[in-house]
C-alpha cells in the first residue's frame, strides 16, 4: 500500500517518475479534501431539517438567506419553524462541527508534537481539569455567579489553562522531550479525575445530576455565543498550524535531532502546538462537557484516509472531525426521540466500530 | 591552506564529569574523518557539539573559519547534514516523504519542483526507486539506513555528519552506504565526519582518523600511525592483529588483555 492508493489513486505507476508521482498524489489529496468539505456542508444541512415537520433543505435555504439579507429576501416560512430552525437547531449543528473539527485538529498536533498515536486532548489532562473545574463551578458557583451564564464554561477553561500550564513547565524544565508531555499529562489527568470523583462525593442529587451529565459532553442549549468563540478559535489556530504543517511533518518522521539539524526550532514549534491545541480543545469542552473520543480517533482516520502529511492531514482530520461529531449528535438525537443521548456517549458508539474496521480492513504497516 | 571544518580546542562536561577534552581536529575540503573509539569515548557528544545540538563548555567550531554559533539554524542546515544511527518510527510516512524533508531549508512552506527532482536523483543513486512509496516501516534496516543518507544528501550541504551508519547493516549494506559517501565526498567535495565502530571500515574508508579515548584525543593520522597494535590494547583492552588482505586492513581480535 503507498500514498497513491491511499488516495484513491488506482496503481500500476511504476513507470511514472517518483517525483511526477508525488505530484499527483497531491493533487489526489487536494481532491479529497475539497469534497469532503462539501459533503460535510451538505450533511450539516439534511441534519438540520431532520426532524422538524415539513422543513426541507430548500425552507432551511430560505430562512437563512433571508437572515443573512437582514429580511431582504422573504423566506415565506412560518416564523415557529425559522425560530426553530435558527436559534435552536442551526447552532447546534454547527457547535457539533466546530467541536468535532477542534478536537480532532488538537488531537492532530499534540499526536505530532509527542509522536505518540495514544495522545488527545483527554489523554494529556485537559478535559479532566476542564471537568473538574466544571464540578467546582457547578458545586461551589451560587452566589459568584457574577460572571452570570458563562460561569461554568469559565471556570471549566481556566482549569484545562493550568492544566496544561503544569504539563508544558513540566516538559519545558526537561528540554520539551516528548515523554516528559505524556507522562505528565497522564498522571494529572488520573490527579484531575481523582479530585472530580472527590467533589462528586459531596454533592447534593441536584449537583451530581449536572456534574454527571457535564461529564458526559453534550450539546444540548448550546447558542451562537458558544458557536461563535469556539468557531473563532478555530478559525484562528487553524491557518498558524497549517503554516507549519511541513515542520510537523520532520518533526513526527524525522525525530528531534534531525528536525534541528534540518534547521527548524523544535522548541518553538512545540510550544505553538502546545498553545494553540490546549486553547482550541479546552474553549470546545468548557462549553460542551468532557468530549473524549473524537479527539484521539480524528487523526487516525484522516491518517488512515489521506496519509501523514500534515499539510493535507490537518484539514483533513479536522474534517473526519466534524462529521464524527455530526453523525453521532444527529443519532442522538434521533435514537431515542424525544430523549436526546448526549453526544459524549454516541460517538463511541459510532467511532468505535468505524475505527475498528479501518484498522482491520486498511493498511497492515499502520501500527506497526 | 586553510581548513574546511575546524573543531578548536572543545571540551564538554563539568567539574569531575569531563566527556570531552581539548579536542581539536582539522579537516581539508572533500576529506573525510573517521571518529573512533570504545563506548563512552565521547564520540557521540562530538558529533552532535559539530551539529549545533549541543554547545560546547569550552572552545569552537569553525566553518569556513567562522564560528558556527552565529549562524541561523536555517543557514546551518544548509551547510552541515545529519545521519543519524536510527529514525523512529510513529507514524508511517513513505521513502519519498522521507526524503524530501531534506529539502526543508531550502523550502519555503512546501516542496518545489527543484526540489522533487532532486529528490527523485537521489533515490536512484541510492537504488531506492522501486521502494520511493513504500512506508518506512516496511523497510529493511540497510534501506532505512540508505533513506536517511539521501535525506542528508537532499539538503545539498558542504559537510556531512554520519553517527554509527554501519552498525546495524550487513557486510553488503556497509559498503554500499560507506562506497556512496566516499563518492559524494569526491565528486561534490562534501567534508564527511563518521562516527564509526568497525575499525576496518573507518581505516579502509577515511582520509584520517581521529581516535578518542575517555574524552581525549590520543591518536590522529592516517590508519597505519593511528592504529599501531600496542595503542589498539591500550585503548580497547583487546590484543588485536593488524594484516592487510589485498589491499583492506583487517583487525583480527585475539584476547581481551
């Protein structure tokens, strides 16, 4: 198996040039890329409508363009539904992208900057701190509430914030290794979930119930306010990682040394992804709960798809991302209608088999 | 005549813990130098002080005569390549891939196609054109070994450092890698710095050796005044035979003195 079947390229291209070949690898992955980005935007749009009464793709159309004209163009619908629609639905299919696309992408560079596959958002300790602060918030809130609404969400960043101040001053007193990060990360993250068990132990019914179901990760009354922060968040880590894409590419396949004498600061670099992967995934989870799985397997499916190189594999991840997320909020949503399972326990349902048959029906050398 | 690579007087360690000694060496344009020695000889922290990724505790190294300190980590990737001993292995990435990250400091965010072409050169000097979209993992550890000398030759730079490139190869693989840094070093005048165990390699394939022992150099020339009997059980501990077999100088361990 080569990079050329893993596009989607047929074989038998020997006779090509190895840098002709390349080339046209490439543009295989630019291809996938860009069409699973439509399909994405439409997927967004059918889950939208699913589900509300006589509302199809074209109604949902309309009422948008007739938001984004501010009235302008007459959508014609009725207004329960466009209410529906956009401030109940809408927000939620996008927040499930945005998340999606944010943890995946910070699972993308933490995996590259420890060059280890075990590594995600959950496994280095954020959404464990993100919880328990959460836990405290929900505990120990009444009466602070002076940040009002966003108080949960607040605390629940800060706390995933010092988490990974604590892994990145750890591994920055040991020269950044990538160990050093795991390691860390792994055992604040048992830390974390001790002091949340802890708090748990204290709690009243009521407490427990939203502690719980914070843990859980879900999407339900989420609105464009959390949209929009997680939305801008990623809208400004993705281009600064994509800038250097090709130094994570050294820096997973090459390895410390050689990454430096190659003339890139590793250091640097490590810090950058540190920043910008901590900052994405801790805004998503403060708003939705603890999320686990999207993160860790958001980059071996875009790996297993489009290949290791960063430079179409964080596009591409974070899409794979999305859809997970979609997808699983979606049968939630639908499963058990009018009960809607958090989207925290679908997507290892959903995720779970999809990454077992990759495994087993793709490339052999992948865990080697 | 001035030197090409001069290594002045560097030392390394602390206190009681010195790992290297006053250790100073000069190499001509296109010469290549075999760095030898027992484990902990301080072979390793050489090269890596002569690759910018340590800095010396005392003294300097000089390309060119200037002080390698002052240039950029960009500007020095473009002088100096590195062979490492091994690569991990975490994600798959195929022998093309691989090779092309040695164009990184001639690039800017991605390859051109300069870059790709030489890139395919080398693969085909190397014989590694049948494997160009082959993970590394699926490897043999002499075409890994190949991959990363054309990643180092990708980066096109005056002076190539290799770290143990033979000690996990075959008979047929350590005079393959050996033979093509020899050529490259002629035709292109690459100054090469090999760490190396085989004492018949580093003797048959070096210009000059440099021997070290406990962080101190104690013997540098040509093989013949470099590696005399008696200074082999001095160094190694071991009673060694030296012969010469049509022309390739063998040595043929006996005891452990």
């Amino acid at each position: 198996m080569d990079i050329a079947t893993t596009a989607g390229l047929p074989n038998g291209h020997a006779a090509l040039g190895s840098a002709r070949r390349y080339r046209q690898a490439g543009r295989w992955r630019l291809a996938v890329i860009v069409l699973s980005a439509l399909a994405l935007f439409v997927l967004a749009g059918a889950v939208a409508v699913v589900g509300i009464s006589e509302t199809g793709l074209a109604t949902l159309l309309a009422i948008v363009v007739e938001k984004l004209s501010f009235g302008y163009v007459k959508a014609n619908a009725d207004p329960q539904q466009a209410r529906v629609l956009l401030y109940l639905r809408l927000p939620r299919v996008v927040m499930a992208m945005v998340a999606g696309g944010s943890l995946a992408f910070a699972g993308v560079l933490m995996q590259a900057i420890t060059r280890n596959p075990l590594v995600s958002p959950y496994t280095i300790g954020v959404s464990s701190a993100a919880a328990f602060g959460a836990s405290v918030a929900i505990m120990f809130g009444v009466g602070f509430s002076a940040a009002g609404l966003y108080f949960v969400p607040l605390t629940a960043f800060l706390f995933a914030l010092g988490c990974a101040v604590l892994v990145f001053s750890m591994a920055w007193l040991r020269g950044m290794g990538a160990q050093t990060m795991v390691l860390t990360g792994i055992a604040l993250m048992y830390l974390f979930s001790a002091m949340t068990a802890a708090v748990q132990f204290v709690a009243t019914q009521e407490q427990l119930a939203r502690v719980v179901h914070w843990t859980f990760g879900s999407l339900n009354g989420i609105g464009w306010d959390a949209v929009a922060v997680a939305g801008l968040a990623l809208l400004i880590a993705l281009p600064l990682a994509q800038a250097k894409a090709w130094q994570f590419n050294a820096l997973t396949s090459a390895g410390d040394d050689v990454s430096r004498s190659l003339g890139i600061n590793v250091a640097m670099l490590r810090g950058l992804a540190v920043v910008l992967s901590v900052v994405v995934s801790a805004v998503v989870i403060s708003f939705t709960g603890v999320i686990g799985f999207v993160g860790l397997i958001g980059p071996h499916v875009g790996r297993l798809i489009i290949g290791s190189d960063h430079r179409y594999l964080i596009p591409f991840a974070s899409i794979c991302g999305a859809a997970l997320l979609l997808l699983a909020d979606t049968l939630g949503r639908m499963a058990f209608s009018p009960t809607v399972i958090p989207v925290g326990i679908v997507v290892a349902f959903v995720g779970v088999p999809l990454f077992l048959h990759l495994i087993l029906s793709r490339r052999s050398e992948y865990f080697s | 005549m001035s030197a090409h690579l001069s290594i002045e007087q560097v030392g390394f360690g602390y206190g009681a813990r010195q790992v290297l000694r006053d250790v100073s060496v000069e190499l001509a344009k296109g010469d290549i130098l075999g760095l030898i020695g027992p484990n902990g000889a301080g072979k390793s922290t050489l090269v890596r002080i002569v690759l910018g990724l340590a800095s010396p505790s005392s003294g300097r190294v000089l390309l060119d005569g200037k002080d390698m300190r002052g240039m950029t980590p960009k500007a020095r990737a473009r002088r100096i390549a590195y062979v490492p001993q091994s690569s991990p292995l975490s994600f798959p990435a195929t022998v093309f891939e691989t090779c092309l990250l040695g164009r990184t400091p001639h690039m800017g965010a991605s390859p051109s196609r300069k870059d790709l072409a030489v890139v395919e050169d080398l693969l085909g000097r190397l014989r590694l054109e049948d494997f160009a979209f082959r993970p590394m993992s699926e490897l043999s550890g002499g075409e890994r070994q190949r991959v990363m000398l054309a990643r180092a030759l990708a980066q096109e730079t005056d002076v190539l450092v290799l770290d143990e490139p033979t000690s996990a190869l075959d008979i047929g693989n350590q005079l393959f890698t050996l033979r093509v840094v020899a050529e490259i070093a002629r035709e292109r005048g690459v100054t090469a710095l090999v760490a190396i165990h085989d004492l018949s390699l580093a003797a048959r394939f070096s210009d000059s050796l440099l021997l070290l022992d406990k962080g101190a150099v104690v013997g540098h020339g040509d093989w013949q005044e470099t590696l005399t009997e008696a200074r082999v059980r001095d160094v190694y501990g071991v009673d060694v035979e030296i012969g010469i077999l049509r022309g390739v100088p063998v040595f043929a361990p006996h005891e452990l003195t």
